[in-house]
C-alpha cells in the first residue's frame, strides 16, 4: 500500500476534522417540529425567535388566529416574517397591549382567546377542487393571457394553497406523502373561516390606505377597526393616489383590461388589451373600484408578494382579503390615502 505524502496527509485530516465538525453541528441542531394537528393546535408561545427558515407550529397558530380575527397576516407560511409583525402589532394596538410586532405572553394570550376553535383542521378534497379546468401555465405578457379562456388555478394544489390562506410549500409539508390533487384525499389545513357578521353589506364606512406601511385598514361607522390588510401599493411609473376617494362599485371575477397609456414596465403592446376573469387575472379574484379614474382594490396572482413589492398603481391585497373586504364596502364608502 502506497504511503500518503505529508501533505495528502494534511488534506485528508482537514477534510475529517471539517466533516466531523459539519456533523456535530447538524446534530446539535434541533429536529423539525412535526407539523402535526397536535402539534400546532397545542403550540404554546415560542421560547425563542423565529429564523424566517424553518415552519414552526406555534407561528402556524399565530398567522391562522391573525387571519381569523381579520388582522391578516398575508400568505400562511409558517415562518413569520413582516406582514405577521405589522398584523401583531395591530392586533395589540386593538386590544390597548403596546407592542413592536413581536410576540409576548400578554399578546400571545389574547390572541388564543379570540377564539376557541383549533387552528388547523382535517379536510377532505372534494370533486369541486379537482374539477378544473386548470391552466397548464400563466403567461407573463398579457397579449398572451388574452388568448386564454379563463386565468384559472394551475393545478389543485395551487387552488387549495388559496382556499386555505396558505403557500403551496406549507400545504405539502403539513401534509407528507398525500396526494393533494386527487379527489377523496384528506388533508391538514388552516382553520380560515372568518365570522360573517348580519348585514356585512356596508358594515365599512372608511378605509385607509398606509402607503408607507403598505397595508390597509377598515372601520365601521363608529370608528373601530373591523380589518387589518398587508398591501401592495403603487409604483414608480403609476404612484397611488393622495387625499381621499370614495367606492364605486365592486366587481367578482373581473376582467383586467391593460391600456397602453399606462406604460407599464416590461409590458410591449401598444394596443388596449383585455384579460379574462379568473384567480390568476392581473386583478386577482375582486375589483373595488374607486372614483379616481383606473384606480382600484385588488386581488393578486402572486399573494406571497404582497406587502413585500410594489403593484401597478393600485392597492393589491390577497385575492382572499380583497373578497373579504368586498363583502364589507359599499358606494360611498370612504378610502383615504396616507402619505408616507
């Protein structure tokens, strides 16, 4: 057997000593938590911050009580992150509890007791979620969306990931090796329902829209908050608007027609072009059309963007809170504008 030189030598035990040393640490890491009804129905406050990684249970808790309460956090992911900070501290602010976004005993409890319902649920896929027709790919120009029939979901997954409130990464990971696009199929998924009130219809008389904060806030008549939205809001090429405006009128399902005027970035047709109506239209799911002329409150395509990027003008909400929020408007209803 040939003998290793001194310095093929000195390669290897390095290459050991780093191998060992990846290893100890790995190990000394802590297991995932499993993402079981048990284990995020039963969570308590978290000892320790979140990382923005990993999924943990006690934050699938927070974000599905956030949502439930109408203090929405955005998309259900389980990690955390901004929209869930900014919802937290709304939260406490409701509940006269001073906080920065973050997690406290005091916050934590008051949370638990909006409602006693678990937070995440078994639930059965039925045919309606696997009907289709689903879309093999969404286009990026809209020429091209024009073409489509329908800008509906691409697969069940992505529509159950929506019916849930949640990220299709979330969704497989609560549910391991199951078959989320076959019918009879159950799964674990976010308890979302949110209360209906008697005559929702008008139940917001005035809205604000943070454009510094990037969300959204509704109050009755008498003041009080009623929601709490994370929101994409103008850009460069078409800023949201200043002062105060009033709804219009409120479309399900709208189309989303592009006019070349707008000039939007990336975008190469100079003709007027219309999209059809579907989850994944430019406008997501619901349209609340204000006074000011080509401005809205909107869905979205991409829900996991929200409050984290700019939209084309408008004020862009989840395609979940936007229908919520729809449910609650009115003409007339007051939308003011908050500059940074």
């Amino acid at each position: 057997m040939r003998k290793l030189s001194y310095a093929a030598g000195l390669v290897l035990a390095v290459l050991y000593a780093g191998g060992a040393e990846a290893a100890r640490k790995a190990a000394s890491k802590p297991a995932p938590a499993p993402l079981t009804a048990e284990a995020i129905n039963g969570a308590d406050l978290p000892t320790a911050p979140s990382d923005g990684k990993r999924i943990a249970p006690a934050l699938i808790k927070v974000q599905v009580l956030l949502d439930r309460a109408r203090f929405s956090p955005g998309t259900i992911d389980g990690r955390g992150g901004s929209n869930m900070e900014k919802a937290l501290a709304a939260f406490a602010a409701a509940q006269g509890v001073q906080s920065d976004g973050k997690l406290s005993r005091e916050v934590w409890d008051k949370l638990v007791a909006t409602s006693p319902d678990p937070a995440v649920v078994e639930y059965k896929i039925g045919p309606e979620d696997v009907k289709g027709p689903f879309v093999k790919k969404i286009p990026r120009d809209f020429e091209d969306m024009a073409k489509l029939d329908r800008l509906g979901y691409t697969s069940a997954r992505e529509l159950l990931a929506e019916k849930f409130h949640m990220t299709e990464d979330l969704l497989a990971a609560m549910n391991p090796g199951r078959d989320l696009d076959q019918e009879g199929t159950t799964v674990l998924v976010p308890n979302v329902a949110r209360p209906r009130d008697q005559g929702e219809k008008g139940r917001v008389a005035k809205i604000e829209v943070d454009k510094g904060g990037k969300l959204a806030r509704a109050f009755d008549k008498e003041g009080k908050l009623v929601a709490f939205y994370p929101a994409s809001i103008g850009s460069d090429e078409k800023p949201a608007p200043s002062g105060e405006s009033k709804v219009r009128a409120v479309a399900l399902n709208p189309t989303y027609t592009y006019n070349p005027n707008y000039a939007f970035k990336g975008v190469k047709t100079k003709e007027k072009v219309t999209v059809k109506a579907g989850p994944n239209n430019p406008v997501g799911s619901a349209w609340i059309d204000l006074e000011i002329e080509s401005y809205g409150i909107h869905g979205t395509p991409e829900p996991d963007r929200v409050g984290k990027s700019y939209s084309h003008g408008c004020i862009r909400l989840t395609n979940w809170d936007v229908q919520d929020l729809a449910r609650m408007v009115q003409k007339g209803t007051v939308v003011q504008f908050l500059d940074p």
